[in-house]
C-alpha cells in the first residue's frame, strides 16, 4: 500500500484553508483525514487544522490497541475520534471571538486487514476507484440532501446554485452526528479523498481517467489538481490517494 497527498490554493482565492494528513503503517493499516474549513481565513485553517492533527493523534495513540478491536469497537474509536475533533474546535470557536463561527468539513478514511472505515461530516468525498468509480461517503449539504431525496439528479446537483451550502460539519455545534461506511478492498483498489475544490471542477469520469492514467501515485495526484485549476480552480484542492498491493513493490 501506498500514499501520496497535495493540497493546493486554487486559482482564485488567497489562502488556503484546507488540511490533510496520510500515513501509511504498513502493507495493510493506514489512515487519511481531509479536512476543509470555513470561517475565514484564520478561523477556516485553524478549524481544519485542528480537525486532521486531533482525528490522526487519536487514531494513532491507539493503533497497537486497535489491530486487535473488534469492529464494532474500532468503530466506536473512530467515531470517537471525529467527535473529540468536534469538541475542540467549538472550543476554541466559542472562547475567540475572533474564531467564532469556525468550521470544517472532514473525510476520514482507516484502512485495518483488508476493509476501509470511511466517516465524513459535510461535502469532503471518500471514493474507491478501480474500473469504476464509487462515491462512499454521502454529502452533508444542501444539495446532497435534495439528491439523497430524488429532487434532483447527480447532473443537476453539479451545477446547483445553493450546493455550497453545508448542513453538517466539525465545529459548528456541541455535538455533532457521525455516519460511518465499511467497505471491503480489492488489491490495485486506489482510494481518493477529496474537497469540493476537486469534486466541483471534474467530473467522475475525468477522476477515473486521471486516476487510471498512472501507476505513480504522484504523478496521479498532481495529474488531479493541475486539471481541477485548469477546469476553474474556483476553490483550494486538495486530494489524498492511496493505492492497495497490486502485486507489486510497495511504495510508502
């Protein structure tokens, strides 16, 4: 298994409030957090920041633990994890009043034996990629919702007026509500998370292609968010990618 991660500001705004953390064990445990904050400019990258260093300590503090969990405790750590990042970032928002209202959306993916343990709060994107592509996680917005109910389709969900609209993320409330996926992984499985930045400039078609368009992680990553500015680049992109054993030499 192997990692790779960019994040990049995008062509229009001036700082970038986006964060991400990725680290790879070995051959079969690895975590990645994608956060997006919002607030502005201090409070967005504190929130986000806040989100991937408390979610990955967690994590981490108990990872010899956690390989001999059962899953429905590996679970309860994990959604335990997101909600402790929750808690600090309100806080801090509610102690500054120059972080008040902070926020961040976050897309959390822990990968344990063989099965990936996906968990979001707002519109960041899990997706697994092989020859086709699948959105894991279900977007916490406005939009998403009215998909989610059959108002719309995935096609005019792209290009609707109100689809920044957020209705769940870290930080906004005391608590917050955590849904959790589990799904089992292939080998050359390549798993992507992702900001809007991305997922609003390409379409799940070009995601497949660039993502199948290289065996270097790297180069694939980079391939994403060079075509998500050239597509727009109306927010930061930032895009994790690991990739599953294929058979081959395992690059970490």
């Amino acid at each position: 298994m192997n990692c790779f991660g960019m994040s990049d500001v995008g062509k229009i705004r001036k700082n970038n409030e986006d964060s991400f953390y990725i680290q790879v064990y070995d051959n079969d445990h690895g975590i990645g957090v994608v956060a997006d904050g919002m607030g502005g400019h201090k409070g967005g990258k504190k929130a986000s920041s806040i989100a991937v260093k408390v979610i990955s300590e967690y994590v981490e503090a108990l990872l010899p633990d956690m390989l001999s969990f059962t899953e429905r405790k590996l679970k309860q750590a994990l959604i335990k994890a997101v909600k402790s990042a929750n808690k600090a970032i309100y806080d801090d928002a509610v102690n500054s009043t120059e972080l008040s209202g902070m926020g961040t959306t976050a897309v959390v993916c822990y990968i344990s034996g063989g099965k990936l343990y996906a968990l979001n709060a707002g519109d960041s994107r899990l997706y697994i990629i092989n020859d086709k592509i699948t959105q894991v996680t279900k977007d916490h917005s406005f939009v998403g919702e009215l998909v989610e109910l059959g108002v719309i389709s995935e096609q005019q969900a792209q290009h609707h007026p109100q689809k920044n609209i957020i209705t769940r993320a870290l930080g906004t409330e005391p608590e917050i509500d955590v849904d959790i996926y589990t799904e089992k992984l292939n080998d050359g499985d390549t798993i992507l998370l992702c900001t809007d930045g991305l997922t609003n400039m390409l379409s799940d078609k070009k995601i497949i292609e660039l993502v199948n368009s290289d065996s270097d992680i790297s180069v694939v990553t980079k391939a994403l968010i060079d075509e998500a500015k050239k597509s727009g680049g109306n927010d930061n992109i930032t895009a994790v990618v690991i990739k599953t054993s294929d058979g081959g030499e395992d690059v970490k």
